[in-house]
C-alpha cells in the first residue's frame, strides 16, 4: 500500500495555504515514523493510464516503470505527498521538502546506499515513483475529471526530463501541446 495525503490534510492545506510549509513538514515526519511498505507497480493500470496519452507505442516507457523504479522504494510516499491530484506546488518548494525529508531519512538510517549518498537519485526515483502513481490515477479517473489536467501536466512535466521517457513526451506533446506551451504552469 502506497502513503496518500488524506482528505483532511488535502482540505486544510488548500483553506490555509500559510501553512503549507508545516503542516508538510509534519507528514513528513508521520512518514518517517510509520513508514508504509508501497505495493509493486500495477501494469495493467499503468498501461490502461499511458492509453489515456497515447493507444501505442509506450511498452518501453511501461516496461521502464515497473523495473526500474523498485517497489519498496522510500519515495513512494513523499511522491504521493509531494503530488496529490488536487495540488501542484511550486518546483523550488518541492525540492526542498524532499531535501529535508531525505537528510532526516539519512540521519534515521531509512536509506539503502545509493539514495543515502545522492540526492539527485533520490529526486528522480521520486520523480518517477510519482509519474508511475500519476498514470495509475489517471487510469481510474473519467474523461474531463476535475484533477485530470493537473494529472496530465505532471505526465508532460516528468516526461520532458527524462530520456527513458521520450517516448511519453511525444506522445504528449502530440496529444496535448497545450502543455509544452513556453511559460505553461501547474497552478
């Protein structure tokens, strides 16, 4: 089972937006104390959500979902938290919420190796640990879905960076180029 920022965190982070940055720091540390073991990656609804972007031509973008992001992984859950559906928070303020929550992960011991000695593998499991949760949303949610365009900008977002994900891109970029647009936000 994958960490989803409850209804209740969701409805007071939206009414008292101040307050963002403690109220995070604080599901932060709910994280890190009660650490849930995420559940292996769902094909058959990530396939069913790269279909939302595109009926073919992403089985290695599919394939590259479920191996290379390891189920079990510690940025499961601050993926979750970082990017619910109903929120989009500015890129620096992001970063550094995962910083802290990596450096506490480190100084508690939660880290394996690789993502103990290297934040920008840390940054880009979490990347695709929340690209993976943002398909499999997308795969239960209807045409016109009020957080469906959210959903997709961060698709069109995590897809620019990566090379593995070029595939995703332009298919993106065919489908909804509104996205690609200079100066597009998630806001």
């Amino acid at each position: 089972m994958t960490y989803a920022p409850t209804s209740a965190l969701i409805a007071e982070l939206l009414a008292r937006p101040a307050d963002a940055d403690r109220l995070m720091r604080a599901a932060c540390a709910e994280l890190r104390a009660h650490p849930l073991p995420p559940a292996p990656p769902d094909a058959n609804a990530l396939r069913t959500g790269l279909g939302r972007v595109a009926e073919a031509g992403l089985d290695g973008v599919l394939h590259r979902l479920v191996a290379d992001v390891p189920h079990g992984c510690v940025t499961e859950s601050l993926a979750a938290l970082l990017r619910p559906p109903e929120l989009a928070w500015d890129e620096a303020q992001e970063i550094d919420w995962a910083a802290r929550h990596w450096q506490e992960c480190r100084a508690e011991g939660l880290l394996d190796e690789d993502l103990a000695a290297d934040f920008g593998e840390y940054w880009r499991r979490l990347e695709w640990s929340a690209l993976r949760q943002h398909l499999v949303l997308l795969a239960t949610l209807g045409e016109g879905h009020a957080d469906e365009r959210r959903l997709m900008a961060h698709v069109a977002k995590t897809s620019s960076r990566y090379v593995a994900f070029g595939p995703l891109k332009r298919a993106m970029e065919a489908r909804h180029p509104e996205f690609f647009v200079l100066g597009f936000s998630l806001r």
